[in-house]
C-alpha cells in the first residue's frame, strides 16, 4: 500500500455510533466551559476594579502570563505523553522516564553547587533558558539515535538505558544537594519543585513557538500515530517506515517535554494523569479526537488545581505536589487493576 492511502485509514474505535459522537462532543463541550471558567476566575477573582474596566483589565494582564503558562504546559504534557505511549506501546510510562527532570535537576544543583546562591540567577533568564531547552533535547536526540539504529535498534533498551542514565543523573544531583548549606538547598528546593511562578515573561517568545510548532505536527500526524499503534509489523505492511516515524515522534516529544520542564519545573505524573483521564474521557484510540481532550483536561487540571488551592485554601506552594500525589494514585491504581506493566 502506498505510503499516500496512510490517511485514509482510519481505526475500529473512531466514534462509530451516534451516540459516541454525541457523548465526544458533550465531553469536549463541559472541559472547555471549565477550561474557560476557571481563567476567568484566575483573572478575575480578588481583583478590585469592577469587571470590564480598564483598571480591571490591567490588573488581568498581571495574571494573565499565568495564565498563558499554563496553557503551554497542557499542551506540551499532555501531546507528548500521548505520543510517547503510543510510539512505546505502553500506556503507563511518561516520557520523563528518559531523563529530562533529572537533567533540569542536575543543572539546577550544579548551578548552586558551584556558583552558589548566585547560581540559580545564573541559570535564569533566555538565554539559560534556550541552553537548558537544547541540553535536553540534545541528550534526548543523541540517545535516541544510538539506541533505535544498528543493532541497537530496540525501543525497550532505549527506555532501560534511560531509566538508569536518569538514576545517575539524580544520584550525582542528590550528592551535591547534601554537601550545600541550609540556605543554599532552601534556594534550591524552591526551583525543583514544578511551579507555574518558576516561569518568566521572557521565556514564552521561545516557549510558544516551540511549543505550538511541534503540537502543530504531532496534531497533523495523527493518523500515522494511529498506525505506529498497531506496532511495528503491521505499520511496516502498511507502507509506513516504522523506525522513522518513532524517531520523528520522539524528537517532537523531546522538545515538547524540553520547553515544559525549563520553564516551569518537574511534572512527573502531570501527563500520566491527564492522558489517562483522556483516554477515559474520549473512549476512543485515534489520535484526532485523543488529543484535544487531553490538552484541554491538563489545562482544566492545572488551571482549577491553582485556583482552588490559591484563592480557597491559600496554598500557592502546594499545588504541583498535590498534582504529583494524585497522579501517583492514578499510576499506582492502574497498575494494581491491570496487574502488569
């Protein structure tokens, strides 16, 4: 089959009935009113100035960088962890199992480590934040083409060696972390933990484009994700280059993850949560309608989890690890119901 018919093919579970349809677009419908609602609230909770004045309006555009943060995050977590799943055949693993956390831990630590508490000015500001961007794709790219090429050609090995280069990486971070002073890791600590105020203005003229180019592409190839799925006998029969298309997909994922974890921090299990939820919501395999529900419901979680904790409980810095601890629930739940990896 010509590798031109790939976008025709469309899979078993697309919405086939009426009511699949008419549940899809219910679904859709109810996250982006959430999705809406609570950036109003975002922007206009405690603010002063009466709706739709200027002064209200000014006050906005303070929190609305926030805002906009988040939405890079939704869709950088949520498109790259569906895609990674689906080129590794494996609906429980992130793609922050190939190290890129402990990469932006180990940059952070060593910038502290030693340059001290002026490290962590060091490794603020855009040009940082473009070098911290290209390490971790640069690591990513490297690793990928040496494990998915020659006789190295093999997917669970390219995860393994990840695992373990991600181990080291945390190991020689946690050394240099007890060996700072007190003030030195409070410093510290604060930059490790994934947190929407960890962002600056200054980083999103990059952090967009990036982030829009490569959900952009990963979007437009949906349907030979859908094949990839199927695994790598029946896409080769089908006329896609299966080893290609894997090394394309990672390469997208790695910069999507890249532009998430140095701009706001780790997110370990934001992306587990949100494609997990996603594929409930959707109730279907194919990548087309899949990815709009996982976007909006990170944007959804993300957005209600600081307004709820912010504006009700007063808990601004709790919010990324009550994100963490309930996405580390739905890992381990999942887990004990399937009963296998």
């Amino acid at each position: 089959m010509a590798e031109s018919t790939v976008p025709r093919i469309r899979t078993s579970r697309t919405l086939p009935t009426p009511r699949a349809r008419l549940r899809y677009r219910i679904v859709v419908s109810t996250l982006v009113v959430l999705a809406v609602g609570f950036t109003f609230g975002l922007l206009a909770w405690d603010n002063p100035m009466p709706v739709g004045s200027d002064g209200f309006w000014r006050i906005a555009e303070l929190r609305a960088t926030n805002v906009v943060v988040m939405a890079v995050v939704a869709i950088c977590q949520a498109i790259a962890t569906v895609s990674f799943q689906t080129v590794t055949n494996n609906r429980i693993i992130t793609p922050s199992i190939m190290g890129f956390e402990a990469l932006y831990v180990a940059v952070q630590t060593s910038a502290v480590y030693f340059l001290g508490v002026a490290g962590v000015l060091a490794v603020k500001g855009l040009p940082q934040f473009v070098l911290q961007i290209a390490l971790m794709v640069g690591f990513a790219m490297l690793l990928y083409g040496w494990l998915l090429s020659g006789r190295y050609g093999n997917l669970q090995v390219m995860l393994l060696i990840g695992i373990v280069v991600g181990g080291g990486l945390a190991s020689v971070s946690t050394f240099m972390q007890r060996l700072l002073t007190p003030s030195e890791f409070d410093v510290l600590a604060a930059r490790l933990f994934g947190n929407v105020s960890n962002a600056d203005a200054a980083y999103l003229p990059v952090a967009i484009p990036l982030c829009l180019v490569a959900a952009t592409l990963l979007v437009l190839g949906s349907r030979r994700l859908n094949i990839v799925a199927l695994g790598r006998d029946a896409c080769t029969g089908l006329g896609l280059n299966h080893r290609r298309e894997t090394m394309r997909v990672l390469f997208l994922v790695s910069v999507l993850m890249a532009v998430s974890t140095a701009l706001v921090g780790p997110m370990t299990f934001l992306g587990f949560l949100v494609a997990t939820l996603a594929y409930q919501f959707a109730d279907t395999y194919d990548h087309r309608y899949v990815f709009p529900v996982a976007a909006l419901t990170c944007f959804v979680v993300l957005s209600g989890a600081y307004f709820v904790m912010r504006n009700v409980f007063y808990a601004n810095g709790v919010v990324s690890i009550i994100i963490e601890f309930v996405g580390g629930l739905v890992f381990l739940f999942v887990i004990l119901r399937k009963g296998r990896l």
